[in-house]
C-alpha cells in the first residue's frame, strides 16, 4: 500500500518522537542509577603510615564518613596476624594482647557502605623501644579465684597516676561478666580503682578481667610495666554484720542466719571502724607486730581475716573469750573464740561483704575495699569517662535499706535478712 506525503511525514515524526523518548528514558535511568549509587566511603586510620614511636598499647582507630567498618586485619613484619575486636561502641579496634616493642606492624582496614561498595586502606608502623621507666601494676583478682558476692575489681599502681592521664587509664581496663551485669569503675586516688556492680555479683557469676596497660601511657613520662588478665568466679552469698551495741556478730548465708557470735572489738582509744568493708585477705596463722607505735606488741594469732589496710582483722582470740559479748578490749580487729574464728575462716571467702555498726569512728575512704561504704549516686562520680545512661539512674533502695543521715535513701545495697539460724 502506497501512502501519501501527509501520511509519511506523520509516520516519520511517530518515529523520531519515538526514538527521542527512548533516548530521554535512558539518560533519566542513568541519571537515577547515578544517584542512588553512593559514593566508597571515606576513610582515615591511626596509626598512619611510617608512624614510629607508638605504644605497645596502640588501638586501631578509624574515621569514617558513609560507611562503617568491615574488617580489619594487623600482622607483624613476619606476617603473623594479631588477634582483636572492635570497642563496642565502634570507635577503635582492640588487640587481645599488648604488641612488641621495637616492631613493624601493618594494618588493613576496610569501611563498606550500604550499598556494598568498599575503601580499604593499609598503614605500616612501628613500636616504641621498651621504657626504662615502667610503673608496677597490681590487680587483686588471680585467675581461677573464687570470691565473695561483694567482691570489687581493684587495680593498684606504685606510683599515682595523674588526673589527666586517667580517663585514657581507664579505657584499657575491661571486664565483662556472665550474666551480665555492667559496672562502673572509680578511682580512690591516683594508686587505686574500683570496679562494681550497682548491686552485689550474682552467686555464680564469671567475671572476665584484663588490665591492658602494658607499654601504655601512664602521665608524666611513666608506662604501664604489663597487660594482666583474670577469669573469676562468684560463690555463694555469706555476708556479716557487727553491732557493737549488742557485742552480737551474725552470719548469714544467702540471706539466712546461720550463726550469731560474741565479739570484742576496740576499746576506746584504739576504736573498730564502722562502715561497709570486705574481707581482703585470709591467714591461717600470721604474725601482728606493732613495734614503734605507742602500744607496741608482737603476737601470733590464728585464723585472721583482713578488712583494712590499716590492720583491722577479725581473728581467733583466746584471751579475751571473757569479755566478748560484754566489753571492747582489743587494738582495734575484731576478737572472737578460737572455736568461731576457725568456723568462719571454714565459711567465709575473700570478697565477703561485713558491716560494723555503731562504734565510735567511721571507716575512712580507700582503707581497703571501701567500694561499698558510699551510695551509687557518689561511687559513679570517682569515674574518669562519662558512665553509661542505663548505670546513671540511682537504683531502687533494697528493702531495709535506711536514710542517710540527711534524709535520703542509702543506695549502697544491704543485704536483707531472714531469722533462720541460731
């Protein structure tokens, strides 16, 4: 069929009309596909490239911008892989252990967005010499080890540790529990930083601890002498009170009596602290020597369990079975008979929980595990980084929990008992 000149110029423009809409349809995909694709990320490292003088404790750290980290991978010269983890909240990668001194490291990291399009970028470093002034560390908790409920983590250092040193101290030390109950950590003074729950550990509770401050900074010059590591578990709740007013020691085991035992403590001009304390240390024999004090003495006493610094014990004292239960004769420990000191050392563990109550000072901050002497409220505020918004609200007083003397409620948790027992 022959069509007209009408006809075929309609039929031409049908068709250019056609092929620029084709034309315009692909330019509008490619335009689309341009902009729904992002960008790689962006991405910076630390250490960088041909660094050299860093810390056995250096972190991996990343800077980011339209992606997140997906792997990162740090070997040593000859190859060797370092294992680690990122932080939780993401802002570094942690390895497990301190690094060398005096080696070449390489790490890789790689960013990736959503859309899965990648950086990766690899850096070369290299680690301080070792430092010819280390600062010793201590940490109370040994691998293995079995304590008490009220058992706080502590970590002791020679030499104080300045305010501004503190808050990157306290980023190296990390403990986590199963379960999991978070805590906070506090710092007693330059030589001294707590651990705790807001409440006691959970009777069986593992508690993982690793002190990772060797070859780190510690402020004025000073490192950390070497990365320390525990794995611990929690036993059973025993936990004591003293009332001087009734000379009555009660021992309770997970809340309930078990025993009541007279004691003596300290007489008037060597007083028993009251307060929160813990048991530190156990003795099955050991040697009290206060020669150079205005009372001196030496003598050999059994089944001693320390609660100060100071010299505050509970031990086996046949000397005085007299006058416990009636009357304070001691240097300041608290005495009981042989036969209920030899009961308790059997019963008790380090990290026991005992409240003295009603004698005539008050314990002092720091003169032993006093981590339990202040409110949770006042405990958070000893941290040198912000505590987590879930461990800021102050917890529910426990039932039988009393006001401070200025009225509000005494959030250091007590435990509540039952009348079971003798």
């Amino acid at each position: 069929m022959r069509l007209g000149r009408r006809a075929r110029w309609v039929m031409i423009g049908a068709m250019v009309a056609l092929v620029l809409a084709v034309g315009a349809s692909g330019r509008v995909r490619h335009a689309l596909r341009e902009r729904v694709e992002p960008a790689p990320p962006k991405l910076t490292i630390t250490p960088g490239a041909n660094v050299t003088d860093v810390p056995v404790s250096t972190e991996i750290g990343a800077t980011v911008a339209g992606g997140k980290i997906s792997a990162v991978t740090l070997a040593d010269a000859k190859g060797n892989r370092v294992e680690g983890s990122m932080r939780d909240d993401g802002s570094a990668w942690v390895p497990n252990s301190a690094l060398e001194h005096q080696q070449v490291y390489t790490v890789q990291v790689t960013a990736t967005n959503d859309a899965g399009r990648s950086t990766t970028q690899t850096a070369t470093f290299t680690t301080m010499a070792k430092p010819d002034n280390p600062t010793a560390t201590q940490l109370n908790v040994t691998d293995g080890g079995r304590y008490g409920v009220a058992m706080p983590i502590t970590v002791n250092f020679d030499v104080a540790v300045p305010d501004v040193a503190r808050a990157e101290v306290q980023r190296r030390l990390f403990v986590t529990t199963d379960p999991a109950q978070p805590g906070a950590w506090h710092w007693v003074n330059g030589k001294e930083v707590y651990y705790r729950a807001p409440d006691f550990w959970q009777p069986g509770t593992k508690i993982n601890v690793r002190v990772g401050l060797g070859g780190h900074p510690l402020g004025e010059g000073r490192y950390g002498d070497t990365d320390r590591a525990a794995t611990a578990t929690i036993g059973e709740k025993v936990w004591l009170d003293i009332d001087n007013n009734t000379k009555q020691m009660s021992v309770f085991k997970n809340d309930d009596l078990v025993r009541k035992i007279p004691v003596s403590m300290g007489k008037r001009s060597t007083p028993t602290s009251s307060g929160k304390m813990v048991i530190m240390e156990k003795f099955e024999s050991t040697v009290f020597d206060t020669r150079g004090s205005p009372d001196p003495y030496v003598v050999t006493v059994q089944d001693a369990q320390r609660l100060t610094d100071g010299g505050e014990f509970i031990h086996s004292a046949p000397w005085s079975v007299g006058s416990q239960g009636y009357a304070n004769v001691s240097h300041g420990c608290t005495n009981v008979s042989p036969e209920d000191a030899a009961w308790l050392f059997r019963t008790t563990s380090i990290g026991d929980l005992l409240t003295i109550q009603n004698t005539e000072v008050a314990l002092d901050p720091g003169n032993g595990w006093t981590a339990w002497n202040m409110t949770w409220d006042e405990y958070i505020k000893g941290s040198a980084l912000p505590v987590p918004a879930d461990l800021k609200p102050t917890p529910v007083p426990a039932p039988g929990t009393a006001p401070d003397s200025a009225g509000n409620a005494n959030t250091s948790p007590t435990p509540t008992p039952t009348t079971k027992g003798r």
